[in-house]
C-alpha cells in the first residue's frame, strides 16, 4: 500500500441492483481491515449535498449480504448535475474528513464520479452496480446475473401457461439501451425469437418465420428489450397477421431490480468491494473495479461509460439456430 488514506466514504447511485448490499458490505470490511474509518452517504449524489453520512461498522452491514436494494438508499440527483450542487457536496464530505469515495452504480453515476473527481482533486473508484450489464471492463455487472435469473424464473412460468392455452406471449424485459438481459435471459427460456436495440428489428422476418415454423408448437415466446421494438406495438402486428393466434403481452417491469442477489453476485459485489478499497490504497483514483476473465482490473470510469459493449454475435447466431 503506498497512498494512506484515513477515511473512506461509500454511496450507492442511480438504479438499484441485487448485490449493492454485498459490495457495502466488502467495502466496509474491507476499509476496517485496514485500519480505515467508513462513512456511509445516504441516498446517493443528493444524500452528500444535503449532509446525509452515516458511521459504519462492523455491525452495520451484518446480515445484509443477502438482501436486495441498497442499505444506504439511492435516488437521482439533478443539484449534482450543477457545479453549485457539486461544489456543496465537496463542502459536505470534507467537513466529514473523507478522503476517498467509492460510489457504486452505472453508467450516470460513473459520469458525476468522473466529473466530481476532476473539480476537487479526490479519489474516487467505481464499482459497476447496473442489471444492464452495459459497461466496459468487467464481463458481468453487479445485479446482472440476478436479473436474468428473475427473468428466466418468470418466464418459465408464463411458458406453462402459454402451453396450456396456446398462447404467443411477447415479454418485455429491461434494456432501453442495452439488450443484454433480454438476449441472454430470452436464450435460456427457449424464446422463439429476441428483440434486441443492438440490432435493427425485421419484422417481416419475424411474421416469416411465425408462419413457416414449427406448427406443432403450442406457444411461442418472444422476449423484447423495451429499447427495441415496443412490446405492444409489435402484439398488434402480430394479432393482425395471426388472428387465429391468442396473442398476449407481459411486462416483466422492476421485478427484475429487486430479490435476493445469486451467489454469482455476491461473489462479485465482494471481490470488487475489496478491490475497491485495495485500489485506492494503491493510489488508483477515476477507475472502476471490474471483473475480466476471471481477473479483478481497474478500467478510467470514461474508458467504461463511453464504450457500450458489443453484442457478441455467436449468441445472435444460437438464436436463430435453437428458435427452429
């Protein structure tokens, strides 16, 4: 260790992800590992411009590795988005004698972090806590693995019964900008076809292969990222080129954020919580912790909110090959 820093604070940003409450947990440890005092900030951005800190302890993240959301509360910030706003932050922490930050979040929470950094001159690193799995230097996000677990769990059921009635169900999971739950939880439940904003919809490809596929089928399932092709709209489409089809729409919505964290998860939130506080021991700042084949690295937070990860096209393949 070659940077000594007294005081650490942790905050959790923008939308919640199961595994939030594994990586508090390792953060806090971690910095009473090393001899370090941990300051909790309360509901993210906006909690550190209006004074909500909290001392953390041992005892203050016991029992919480399990559990979904965050302990510390998150919310956006529009103040933050402000130099004023910032600046009352900075004033906050400092009077806290905090002299690093780890904030855990996504892709805006890693655009304030960065920001925030460069106007005050304070350590920062990130830990990737996003469902979406959309961030560059980590192969899985924490919060993903739980999530297409949720959605696979939930579309199971609907599939039987989608097999009782003969039903075509289009679901319609998170991904307004990134299609990876609905392309990797859609894979695993066996969906007929998936909709993705990574890649343009054709839908008469989709109607050709409704008609010319397997007619022995009972049900159909047709998984949708709400950022592609909107779930009700294509529902209508469909009902109008299949009359004879008994057509219904889900929304899986934010069940999807919440439950317990898979042991994937935790495992992750726990090496990245460590990491975390090990790097910024080392002196790292403006990084984020993330997990590459099966090896911590540290990403610049810029490097990972500009460069949206490409949809790996074998997985688009197995799609239309299985979907037969």
């Amino acid at each position: 260790m070659i940077s000594r820093i007294n005081k650490i604070g942790i905050l959790t940003s923008g939308g919640d992800s199961p595994g939030m409450n594994a990586a508090i947990r390792a953060v806090v440890r971690t910095a009473l590992y090393y001899d370090l005092d941990v300051i909790g900030i309360r509901r993210g951005y906006e909690g550190a411009i209006n004074g909500e800190f909290i001392e953390m302890d041992r005892k203050s993240v016991a029992n919480i590795i399990q559990r979904g959301g965050t302990i510390l509360k998150t919310a956006r910030s529009q103040a933050f988005q402000t130099p004023e706003g910032r600046k009352k932050a900075y004033d906050q922490i400092k009077a806290q004698g905090i002299d690093a930050l780890v904030v855990v979040g996504g892709d805006g929470t890693f655009t304030g972090a960065k920001v925030f950094g460069e106007e005050f001159d304070i350590p920062i690193i990130g830990l990737p806590g996003t469902i979406d799995n959309d961030l560059y230097g980590t192969d899985f996000t924490i919060g993903y693995d739980t999530a297409i677990n949720t959605a696979v769990d939930a579309v199971d059921k609907i599939r039987d019964t989608a097999e009782s009635h003969d039903r075509v169900f289009i679901i319609e999971v998170m991904g307004r900008d990134c299609g990876l739950i609905a392309l990797r939880s859609g894979i695993g439940v066996g969906a007929e076809a998936i909709l993705i904003p990574e890649t343009k919809t054709d839908v008469p490809h989709l109607l050709h292969r409704m008609e010319v596929g397997r007619k022995d089928k009972s049900s159909k399932i047709i998984m949708v990222a709400e950022g592609g092709e909107g779930a009700f709209k294509l529902g209508e489409i469909i009902k109008e080129r299949f009359p004879h089809y008994d057509t219904r729409v889900s929304v899986l919505g934010h069940i999807q954020r919440g439950g317990k964290p898979t042991c994937m998860d935790r495992v992750l939130a726990s090496r990245l919580g460590v990491a975390a506080v090990e790097g910024l021991l080392e002196g790292r700042r403006d990084v984020m912790a993330g997990l590459i084949h099966g090896k911590v690295e540290f990403t610049p937070l810029d490097h990972a909110i500009k460069h949206n990860k490409e949809v790996n096209e074998s997985l688009l393949k197995i799609v239309e090959i299985l979907s037969l």
